[in-house]
C-alpha cells in the first residue's frame, strides 16, 4: 500500500481520518506500524500528503492527515476495451488507474463470451474497490471514469466518431501491420480487442469512424500484456 485512501468525508474537520477493517490489518500486520509512524494518505478525488498515526489498536487507527499534494497528471488517452474475462477484468482495472487512463470504455465484440457481462466484478462497486487498489499502488487519487457499452455496432458507428475529434486514434490489432507510435504522445484513443484481436468486420467500422491499425507483432498477447505494452508505449 503506497497510499492510504479515504473517502470524501471520512476526515474530519481537525484532520483525523479512522482506518477500520482490511486496512488497518494492513497497516498493522504488514507495514508494522505505531503510534508516531507516518504514512502517505490521500482523500479519493482530491488531493494527497502524510498521515500520521496517534493511535492504533485491533479495532482501529486514528491518523492526523496533512493534506496538500495534488494528484499526478493523467495521461491524455481514452482506452476502448473489448470486455476480457472476469479474472482479468480485474487486473485490467487495476492497471488503468495505475498508468493514469483517466477514460476507459468497456464494449462489446464478437469474441466476447455473453457470459462476461454477468459478472460480478462490473458492479459499480466492485469495480471501483480494484481501481481504487491501482490509485493506491501509484499514489494516484481520482478514479478513472468506466463506461460500458454491450453493443459493439451502435456505439462505433453513434460514440466513437464525437470522442476521436481532435485525438490521434488507433486500433490495435495482431499481424503485419504499422507499429504503435511511441510516447510521448498527443491525446489519443486506442482500441484494444480480445485475445486474438478484433475481427475483420470489427477493424472495418473502428476504420470507418477514422481509427488507424497498428500492431505490436505478430504474437498473440494476452489482453492485460497487450494493454500493459500499449500503454507503456504511450506513455
């Protein structure tokens, strides 16, 4: 845990923010921490600096927070996912807060199981419970915005042209194709398929509504490797 995240609200007036359950184990069973230590804390949405603990025991900690660090700038880049499976849902959400994807769409394709839209892990807050988990790693405070959209046609053909205005846009896809540009970049919208990449039918309309294939080779990437690469070349 990189930083401590409070909700708004949860630090009063004076400072004092109370860490209960699976964050206090932490702070107590893996960090080691007492009275005296201090940590970096940060309220969700605003801003970041130090906490330190007055007092702690096996039903909670009180820290005095000091508040004054804004948060780390994002980077300028809307993500469009095919939706992956659960398990990696959940990895894939982390690892857009911690890269600092302030936008990320999460759609549908041909090679997504219907079965992936029943999860548990899209509930709101599920979903905000392991992107608050990437904030913490990267001392990041303010949440990613998650759009999800079932219908892959509609939302390429109606959405996709209005959010590529003024931005550079690819579609990443496997094969002999342009390599993905290297950071720094401008603002940029990038679309990342399912394992094995979109369909033809797929990288048609992304096409028509002005994306630009590129490709990171020809080997077939986990999605999370393949968003994890993109993302650090964009950087």
């Amino acid at each position: 845990m990189n930083l401590l995240l409070f909700r708004p609200g949860e630090v009063d007036a004076d400072g004092i923010g109370v860490v209960t359950g699976e964050p206090l184990r932490h702070l107590r069973e893996v960090l080691d921490l007492g009275v005296g230590d201090t940590m970096r804390v940060g309220e969700l949405g605003g801003l970041s600096g130090d906490g330190v603990i007055e007092h702690i025991d096996a039903g909670e900690a009180r820290l005095r927070c000091h508040l004054h660090t804004p948060p780390p700038a994002k980077m300028e880049l809307t993500v469009i996912l095919a939706l992956p499976r659960p398990k990696m849902l959940r990895r894939v959400l982390r690892a857009v807060a911690e890269f600092g994807v302030p936008q990320l769409y999460l759609i549908n394709s041909y090679r997504v199981e219907k079965s992936y839209w029943q999860t548990p892990v899209l509930a709101q807050q599920m979903m905000e419970a392991y992107l608050v988990e990437g904030l913490a790693q990267a001392r990041d405070t303010v949440l990613p915005q998650v759009t999800l959209r079932k219908r892959f046609k509609p939302f390429v053909e109606d959405e996709v042209p209005g959010l590529l205005q003024g931005k550079q846009a690819l579609v990443a896809q496997p094969g002999e194709l342009p390599p993905c540009p290297r950071g720094p970049s401008p603002a940029t919208v990038i679309a990342i398929g399912p394992e094995g990449g979109w369909i033809p039918f797929e990288v048609e309309k992304l096409e028509a509504a002005g994306c630009q294939p590129v490709s990171l080779g020809p080997r077939i990437l986990r999605v999370e490797d393949a968003l994890v690469s993109l993302l650090g070349r964009l950087a």
